[in-house]
C-alpha cells in the first residue's frame, strides 16, 4: 500500500507557488519515506513530486471555501467553544469573530484536504502549527479513523501570553481527536497542559529542526585570527525581537574592536537604521552591516563562508528559536535571555544566557564572557555547540519521533 503524507501548514505555501523554508527543511526526508506528499496551506493545494521545488502548481479544490463559510457557525466544535468563552467571561463580539474566521479556516482546509485524498492510500496527516491547521486535521481524523493525524505544537499557536484565545481555539478538541501531538519545547508542553487535557500517550516532546550538517568545522573563531571580535544577530525588525537593546548594548562596548552583522527585515527597519546611527556612529571601536532579508539558503551560505564569534539573540518573548538552531548548526556560541524554550537549547556549554530583566548590562555582560575566552576555550565552546546541533536539532534524527513507521530501513526506494 503506497504510504502518503499531507503536510498542513497555513504558511507552508505562498500565493506564487513557493513553498516556504520550514517546509523545504522537512521536505527531503518526507520524500525519501513517503510515496505521495501533499501540501495544504492556506492559499490552496500542492502535491510535491521533487525535494527541492522553487515553485510548485497549486490548486484550490472548488466549493471548499463556501462550504466552509457555511457550516462554520453551525458546527459543534464551534458552538462549544463559544459556550466556554461566554462562561469564562470572554465572549464579546471580537472574541467571537475571531472564533468564528478561526473555524472557516480550518474547515476550509479540512475540505481541502479531503479532497485530494485516496481510499487505497496509508495516510499520514501532518499539521506543522497547533493552529487551524492542527484543527483541520483532527476535523480529517474525526471524518476518518483510519486517517493517522498529528500536529506540532510551537509558540504562538499554544502561547496564550501570545494570543489569549488559544485555549478556546480548538485545543481540547485537538487534544480529543488527534492521535500525537509532539509540542516542540518543555515550555511549549507547560502552556499546553495548562487549559488542555491531554492524554499522556499521545504527548510526546519532540524539538523542531534545521536540515542539511554542521558547517565549516575548521573555521576557528575568527577573533583569534584578525583581532576583530564579529558578532551576528538574525531576527524581523519587530518590536518583540528588541533589536535597540541590542544597540544600546553595543553602544556602551569599549573593549575592543567589534563587528555586529545583523541578519533580517521588517516594518521597523527605517527606525532601527536611524537609531543605529544615532547610537553607534559615535562609537569608534563598533562598526555594523545590515543586510536585510535574506533567504535560509543565502543564510547557510554565509554561515558557510564566514565565521563569528556570536550570535546574539534579545528577543522578549520566544519558543525555540530556529535562527539559535542555526547559529549551533554553524557552531556560533549564542548569547540570549532566558526565556521561553532558549534555556531548553542553549546552556553555558554552547554560550551564555543572560537575565532578561537587566537589560543592556545584562547584553554586555555576556559579550565579555565570551570575548574574555581563550582560543582553547572558544574553540570547545564551538565545538559543542556543533554537537548540540546534531543532538537536538537535526532534523533526520527529529522527524522518526513523528513517524516511527517510516524509519530508514522502510525508506521507499
């Protein structure tokens, strides 16, 4: 019987056909275990035939939309969740609303989904985000037993300091339905398990994952090579990503001649640019490079070809960051808060993780630790920090604790 895995992810596929990296991340091994692979996103359907696709032909089976819109305010899951808002005493219009598009999308995908299924086909349904992806999976499993359903659990999509709703979007009906749900952090498990009652064999905690092998073993740290301490940061320009502490940090630094490469766009570009100036111009030990936006690949290669003796990370809120994966993957010590799921990959071993609340201090503090190494010292750190990488975060040794029926030695040929 041919095996068939359909990947759920409303972001998995942008409006032009090109699917998006953390689906190509995963792609090849799905391909190598699985006869048929399908994407379901939220702009339409794809069945994937290469592991390496830049665009794909997307599809939007007809009436899957309208049905949706239909059915939503009439559907028992929905109508559950209202009840408990209303009990709890949040069922005010915009709550309801966002309860109610919540549910179209996800019976949109559920349709859509179904639509592109084979009765004579094993059937894996593999929801990226506990989101209305997830939901649209369960609503698959509940229409079809035999249908084996699972969905990943991450931040924003379980996080209720991130969004206040989740615990009335879905999640106990998920957790009801859903035969795994493999949340991607001890913190992300915690914020589930605090308004879901899930039962504990079909819980497992299993880390996301960057592809490819460790990079570049033999760049050394570069400090040691030219004297000039490079440091790198790769995150949006958003206000929860706190590129300005960064600044500010960098601001105060005297120590010696430093280089910060950051990594990354987004609406707060024109304002970060203008406060780096205004900051960092003065500072004649700092220079910095602002790259914008860059593709994961274009990442990689940079990594590939140029060594740091950091990565640093001051966002305010996390789960586990895929940009501190790569960092690790390319053997860069890290430096970040102690927050959310950071702590659960990053350690002293591998860098240095600072106290939130301390602000710019707290930044500097952690660039002394590690610029203050030895090369012995820098060197072990990196190394670690490889081996951290190939521990937890590749992902050919993540993706079996999905799916341990498509294990190497069932691979399709």
């Amino acid at each position: 019987m041919k095996k068939t895995v359909v990947y759920i992810s409303s972001c998995g596929l942008h409006e032009n056909g090109e699917p998006d990296p953390f689906f190509l991340q995963e792609l090849p091994w799905l391909c190598r275990h699985f006869d048929r692979v399908v994407l379901c996103a939220a702009s339409g359907v794809a069945e994937i035939s290469e592991d390496r696709p830049e665009t794909v032909a997307v599809s939007r089976p007809a009436s899957g939309a309208l049905r949706a819109v239909l059915q939503a305010p009439f559907y028992s899951p929905f109508r559950e969740e209202i009840h408990r808002l209303r009990s709890d005493g949040k069922g005010s219009p915009q709550n309801i609303l966002k309860l109610l598009m919540f549910t179209i999308r996800g019976l949109k995908l559920h349709h859509w989904i179904r639509s592109v299924l084979h009765t004579d086909e094993r059937t894996t349904l593999y929801a990226y985000w506990m989101s209305y992806d997830g939901f649209a999976a369960a609503l698959c499993k509940q229409k079809d037993p035999s249908l084996r359903a699972i969905a990943r659990a991450h931040a924003f999509d379980i996080d209720i300091r991130r969004n206040p709703l989740n615990p009335y979007l879905m999640k106990r009906f998920m957790a009801k339905t859903l035969d795994g749900i493999y949340p991607i952090s001890r913190y992300a498990q915690n914020q589930l398990l605090s308004y879901a009652d899930i039962p504990p064999e079909k819980l497992s905690l299993v880390g996301a994952g960057s592809a490819g092998g460790p990079m570049h073993e033999g760049l050394p740290a570069p400090r040691f090579q030219d004297g000039v301490f490079r440091l790198v940061s790769c995150a949006a320009m958003i206000d929860v990503k706190q590129i300005p502490l960064l600044i500010d940090a960098l601001s105060d630094w005297h120590d010696g001649r430093l280089s910060w490469t950051h990594i990354g766009g987004g609406p707060d570009e024109p304002m970060v640019r203008s406060y780096a100036k205004e900051k960092l111009d003065r500072n004649t030990w700092v220079t910095y490079t602002f790259t914008g936006g860059l593709q994961p690949e274009q990442i990689r290669k940079r990594y590939e070809t140029q060594a740091f003796d950091a990565f640093v990370n001051t966002s305010k809120s996390e789960g586990i960051p895929v940009t501190i994966m790569e960092a690790l993957q390319a053997g860069i010590p890290v430096i970040a808060p102690k927050i959310g799921g950071i702590p659960e990959l990053a350690d002293e071993s591998v860098g240095y993780l600072y106290d939130p609340d301390g602000g710019a201090a707290a930044v500097v503090a952690a660039l002394r630790s590690v610029y203050s190494q030895t090369a012995e010292e820098a060197q072990s750190m990196r190394d670690a920090a490889r081996a951290r990488w190939r521990e937890r975060c590749e992902i050919d040794r993540l993706l079996p604790q999905l799916f341990p029926d498509e294990t190497e030695g069932t691979a399709k040929s």
